[in-house]
C-alpha cells in the first residue's frame, strides 16, 4: 500500500495536476510558454528518480534470490544518492542558479505575517495529521465494502485525495497564464516525493519491525516510467497547450483504469 501511494503521488502530480493545468490553462490559448533550460533541468531530475526507483527492482530480478540483508544494503545506499541528489538540487535552484527558477511575484503582496503563517502551517500539519489517521483506519472496510484494490485505493484514491490542494493550486496558477509556476507545483512535489519522501520512508522504517526497501512491483514501475516519459516529451518544447493536457489526462485515466481492474 505505501508504494502503491508513493507510486500514485508521483503519477498524479505528473499526469493528473500537470494535465489539468495545461487543458485548463490553455483553453482559449494557442499556447502557453515556460522557462525551457528550468523545464528540462526538472525533467533530468526526474530521470534520475526513476533510475533510483527502477535500479532495485532490476537488480532483483536478474539476480539469483539476492538475500534480504543485500536488498536492505541497496535500498539504504541507494535513498543516500537520493537524499544528497535532492539536496544538491535544492542548493541548484535556491542559490547558485536560482535565476532560472525565477517566477514573477509582482502582483502579489504578502497578507500574512510570519508568525500567522507559521501558525497556519502548524495549524494545518496536526490537521492533515488527524484525517491521515482517520483515512488509514478507514481504507480496509471502504475496500472490502466497495470492492477495490488496495492498488487502486493507494495508487489512484489516495493520492486524489492527498495531492487535491495542489490540483486547484496548479490549475488556478495556470488559467492566469503563470506556467512556470504551475510547472514548478507539479514537477516540484513529484521530485519532492521520490527523492525526499522515499529515502525519509527507507532509513524510518527501519525503526519498526518491517524495514522498508525500494523493490516496486512491474506495474507501478511501468507506471512510473511511462508517466515521467510522456512528460519530458511534452515539456522540453517550452510550449503547452489543452491538448497536451487532454493527453496527459488519457494516460492517467489508462492507468486508472487498469489499476481498478488489476488483480
């Protein structure tokens, strides 16, 4: 269920938040344009993701019944490139090439104060606390009474769910035509998840009784793969128009579908 989740987070961000936002955002437009060298920097970024996820599974699958410990010892090194990758890539974007993730702010003013945003922030983070624990209680009985998959719940439900403030985020920054910062909402948090997110989940779980590993099944790696290769091949034009949105959609729809009928 956790990969399943981690699997869905990505595929949502990057075909569900990216296509609503470029068919709503281009509605009425010819195109739309963003910063090209960002967009393709973004996209090496998330080659690089997969890799990390993909790497594992293929080890595994090529070599004869590895031991768990050697499977452990993988997984640990490799959410370490991970981890420091995302690092690097904050550095990147924050300091030392922060011009080229540059969005235009002139048209919006601060309202809030810091001390009342840290507040709303904390606010907030023991909010979605609770309905997580909520939600978490609740996934066994609306499987059993609904009669989905706990690939579906994860991949698909949850991840509507958990991602829904960046849809609106994303498609409302894209109707007013601000797609680099509708690039960075959905691009960003899918980098955010697999190379943050996931090395934080390996070394955690190590503190309970059932350590996490980086071995996805065949099918969320294809999805995974698939989502992040028809993005790139959208994107590193600079342009986006609905169609492309329209496309982004139909792939996620596919794989919805496919994970709602899945065994």
């Amino acid at each position: 269920m956790v990969k399943a989740s981690i699997t869905g987070s990505i595929i949502g961000n990057l075909l569900l938040i990216l296509g609503m936002a470029f068919l709503f955002g281009g509605l009425g437009k010819d195109e739309q344009e963003f910063n090209t060298t960002a967009a393709k920097t973004s996209a090496s970024t998330l080659f690089l993701a997969t890799t990390a996820i993909v790497m594992p599974a293929v080890f595994v699958l090529t070599s004869e019944n590895p031991s768990d410990t050697i499977v452990e010892t993988l997984s640990i090194a490799v959410s370490v490139i991970m981890a420091v990758s995302y690092l690097a890539s904050l550095l990147f974007s924050l300091h030392t090439h922060k011009h080229l993730y540059t969005v235009d702010t002139a048209d919006y003013v601060a309202r809030w104060s810091v001390k009342k945003s840290i507040a709303v922030l904390f606010a907030s983070t023991v909010t979605v606390a609770v309905i997580s624990e909520i939600l978490v209680g609740s996934i066994e009985p609306l499987a059993e009474n609904l009669g989905w998959t706990e690939l579906f719940i994860g991949m698909i439900f949850i991840a509507i769910i958990g991602n829904a403030a960046e849809h609106v985020s994303a498609v409302t920054i894209a109707i007013k035509n601000r797609m680099d910062l509708a690039l960075q909402i959905a691009i960003g948090s899918t980098t955010q998840i697999a190379m943050f997110v996931v090395p934080v989940l390996v070394f955690t779980s190590y503190f309970f009784e059932n350590p996490m590993n980086l071995i996805f099944t065949t099918f969320e790696l294809a999805a995974i793969v698939s989502a992040v290769l028809m993005v790139k091949s959208i994107i590193e034009d600079g342009k986006s128009n609905w169609f492309e949105g329209l496309q982004l959609l139909g792939t996620y729809g596919i794989m919805a579908v496919v994970s709602f009928l899945h065994p």
